[in-house]
C-alpha cells in the first residue's frame, strides 16, 4: 500500500485545545504550568495539533457553569476549530459526574471529545455505558440545574458583576467591577483597527512583537490568543456569561462598535474564503489505536495515489519519525469498519449482552443511589446555618477588617451551597431512574445495529466501547473491558496476548 503514495502530508489527529485548571489557593500557580506540559506532550505523542488554551485560575471543580473559560471553551467547540479537549486529569473538566455528562454529550455533538492524558481513555465498559445511558436524563439535569441551582451567578451576571475565570486583556478587577487598564487598552485598541483595515494576523502578531506588546499571560501573542480577543464582546461594553447571557452596557467599552464590526466582518470573510489547505479528515480511533510492535501511536496520514485520487491511511509515529518499525500503513476506512464490525459482533454474541448488563446495573445501584442524599442534605442545614450566623455578625460590626473577612467567609459559603444544591440534585434525579438489565440490553442492540457505512455510527462505536487497538500485520487485537479505568498500554497488551480475555484476536486487518 505505501508504495501507491506519491506523496504524503501529515494528517495527525486533528487540532486540539487543552482545558487546565487549579481549584484554589492551596495549589500553586505551577500546577497549570505542569498540566500544560503533561498536555503538549501528549499531544505531540498522538499526533494532535494544539490550537488554544482554556484556564480557569482559582476556580472550583464541581460547578462548570461558574467556570467562564470552561464554558468559553464549550461555546467554541461550536465553531468546528479542534475535534479534542485534552486535560490532565478527568477532575480537571468536571468533578461533578452530571456536568461531566451534560458537557461531553454537548461536546460530542460539535464532534469534540474529551481526553484524560494522565489516565488514559475511558473508565472501562461498564462505567461507559452507563454515562452513555445517563445522556438521556441529561437534558432534564440541565433544565434542573438551570432552573433552581444557577440563578445566583446568571443575576450576577446581569448586574455586570465578574463571576470568575480570566480577566481580558485591557481590564483590571474593581471589586467586582471591570474597569480599563488604559496601557493595555491601547494594545486592544491597535489590533481592532489594524484588522479592520485589513491587515492580516500573523502580520498584526509581529508587529505587536515588535513594539514588546504581549498577552494578559505575558506571553507574545499567537493566531489563537489574537483571534480570541477579536470575539470578544466586551470590549464593546457587553458582559456575556456562559455563552447565554449579554448584558449591554455591562462593563466598559474600550473599543467602538463600528470598527469591532468591521472586525467580525473580516473574519467572517476569511472564515468563507477557499482554504488552502485539504479538509481535514476525521480519524476516529485517533488516540485509540496503537502499533502492536513498538507500541507508537498510528496517526492519520494521508496522500495521492498515481491515479490522483487521495488516500487516507493509519501510519505508526515511530516509523514515520524516525524508520525504526516495520509497521505498513492501514487503510482508514477499512480499519475503522473492521473494528466496529467484530465490536458489534462481540457485544451480541450469546450470553455477552446479559453479562454486559448485569455489570452495568451493579455498577450503576452503587454509584447512583440514594443513601448519600441525607449527608449532603444535613450540610447543606449547616452552610445555611453559618451563613445566617455571618450575616448576624456583618450586622453587628463596623470594624473594616471583620467586614472584609465576613464578607469573603459569605462569598465562599454561597458558593459551597450552590455546590451542594447541584449535587443534591443531580444525585436526585440519578437515583429517581431504576435501570434493569433489560434496558441495558436495549440500549445495547440499538446502539449496535446501525448501518456500519455511517460515520456517525462507528464513531458511537468506537466512543463508547473500544479502549485500545493494537496492529501487527497479520493480527489486531482490540481491547473492551478495562480493569484500573486506565487505557491498556503495550506491554499491558504483550503480557495478555496469550490470554485473549479481555480482547479479540482476529487476522490481518490491512488485506483488501
């Protein structure tokens, strides 16, 4: 197959952002510097191209909807920019397991998915389908959630009052307040009117290199951190939140309406114009597939045949690095059908599908039910007990200092409160839903009898039930149920070959 190539161009596994996050004053500030390396270092791993960085500095981890560059990424994802989120850990993009759900489901359907590069992919079958089968009571978690336990921050929110996450380049914090940092507006201002004159990003990013100019982070400005501030609405005054609210008049504007857009309308026209570029293709094992000899991840790759048509192939990273594997190339399509093919085939097999959901119900009555409401509950009675008592004592005192101390020991007891409303309620709705085998079973045969032609059923497949693949030449072997909730690794993969329990053994996936 690879000497039908006359050329070949690096496909990877497409773009991604990383999502970094640190909860409070007792983690260090280095904490996101290591999350970052721990990221690009996968990255350059898998074959990923990082496009941007999402960091929420002293946030807590169990209510995404305070987050503001979390749900900044998620509004993003919208735009089909980067098709993976990567975190250190999964607690990074929720501790919280129904905002977990809630947001890569909302992350799935942009075509985005979420990877843990300390921890490997997925937490092993069972725990998979039961998040997949907890998506259908997602939606009215949300509307929940939205409806009883949020209504604090989005009223702050419309007050122009700031509710976390990164203050843009050009402001400072008043209290709650935004105002403008006149010596970094003149930055913001300067890239508004160079763009809306026409001028073109990577010439606008050397000349602010040129005049020392750099980021709130202190760092030279990229496509990514320009294109960013060019979106930015407040910096015509309008205060958004959450990708839901915008308040006009919400915060000072620092750049006037008509030149912010022209801005949005240069953009819109590059966005439109042909690109360049092929089209990126979509791998859908990316991260998931592995070369059984060396154990290097197998990358998209692809190239034009003699007869000008392109191919698209699976290429193992250390012999195209550095041509020390003797791994052939695979086709895309075909890899990507077998492996859901005897998926399929292995989930229905006799008596599989009923030990699949007898594991899944276990697994889902002792993590989702109701015994751990009480407790929640009595804590609950005492932060609003505390709370009470602080209030009382702000009454009571005029001293500067105690007003200032009550008054942050108030903010951190709201939000602790908001925390446990949501997961109370979360847990409510959770253990409020019975799940028999049989609905596992359902579930099951629906999500595995699609049409294997469709690109979105194979990713289904592929999202939800495969852990790792491993090539060789003449066999591949495909992992399911993961023990540890780690991804199985090469030598995890060489130490079961003479198992075959957890995985399938089959012939040689690359003969046509």
């Amino acid at each position: 197959m690879e000497n039908k190539l006359t050329t070949e161009a690096f496909e990877g596994n497409g773009n991604a952002v990383i999502y970094a996050r640190y909860s409070s004053s007792s983690q260090q500030e280095q904490s996101i510097d290591g999350q970052l390396r721990y990221c690009y270092q996968y990255a350059a791993a898998r074959g990923y191209r990082v496009v941007g960085e999402y960091i929420d500095r002293a946030m807590s981890g169990t209510s995404a909807d305070r987050r503001a560059e979390f749900q900044r990424m998620i509004a993003d994802s919208k735009k089909g920019q980067f098709q993976a989120v990567l975190v250190w850990k999964l607690d990074r993009f929720s501790r919280n397991r129904y905002d977990s759900i809630i947001y890569k489901t909302k992350l799935k359907n942009n075509g985005v998915h979420v990877l843990s590069v300390t921890e490997g992919i997925g937490e092993g079958s069972e725990s998979n389908i039961i998040e997949a089968i907890l998506e259908a009571m997602a939606e009215e978690y949300s509307r929940q959630l939205s409806q009883n336990v949020s209504r604090g921050m989005r009223e702050a929110a419309r007050q122009g009052n700031t509710v976390g996450g990164t203050i843009p380049l050009g402001y400072r914090l008043d209290g709650k307040k935004l105002v403008v940092v006149e010596e970094e507006a003149a930055i913001v201002r300067y890239v508004f009117q160079r763009y809306a004159a026409g001028g073109g990003k990577k010439e606008i990013i050397a000349e602010l290199a040129e005049k020392g100019w750099q980021t709130r982070r202190k760092k030279p400005f990229s496509i990514n951190s320009l294109s960013t501030l060019l979106h930015n609405k407040k910096y015509i005054g309008v205060y958004t939140y959450a990708g839901e609210i915008e308040v006009p008049g919400g915060c000072p504007a620092i750049v006037d309406t008509p030149t912010f857009e022209k801005a949005q309308m240069v953009a819109a026209a590059t966005k439109k114009a042909p690109a360049k570029a092929k089209a990126g293709e979509d791998y859908l094992l990316g991260g998931k597939v592995f070369c059984g000899y060396c154990g290097a991840p197998m990358i998209g790759e692809s190239g034009k045949g003699k007869n000008g048509l392109m191919y698209h192939y699976y290429a193992c990273a250390k012999k195209k690095k550095s041509h020390t594997c003797k791994k052939q190339n695979e086709k895309k399509h075909f890899l990507e059908c077998y492996v859901v093919d005897q998926t399929v085939k292995y989930i229905l097999a006799p008596g599989r599908l009923e030990y699949i959901a007898e594991k899944v119900v276990e697994a889902y009555r002792k993590e989702y039910n109701a015994t751990g409401i009480p407790a929640l509950e009595k804590e609950l009675r005492d932060v609003e007990k505390e709370l009470d008592n602080l209030v009382d004592a702000l009454i009571k005192t005029s001293n500067p200092h105690a007003l200032k101390r009550i008054n942050g020991q108030l903010a951190a007891g709201e939000i602790r409160k908001e925390e446990l409303e949501e997961e109370i309620a979360g847990l409510k709705i959770a253990s409020s839903a019975e799940l028999t085998e049989q609905d596992v079973i359902r579930w099951l045969k629906t999500r595995c009898t699609g049409n294997l032609a469709a690109p979105d059923f194979r990713r289904e497949i592929i999202d939800q039930l495969i852990n790792a693949v491993y090539i060789f030449d003449d066999k591949i072997i495909i992992f399911f149920n993961v023990k540890g909730g780690r991804q199985v690794s090469h030598i995890d993969m060489l130490e079961s070959l003479s198992e075959c329990s957890d995985f399938i053994c089959s012939g040689s996936p690359n003969s046509d």
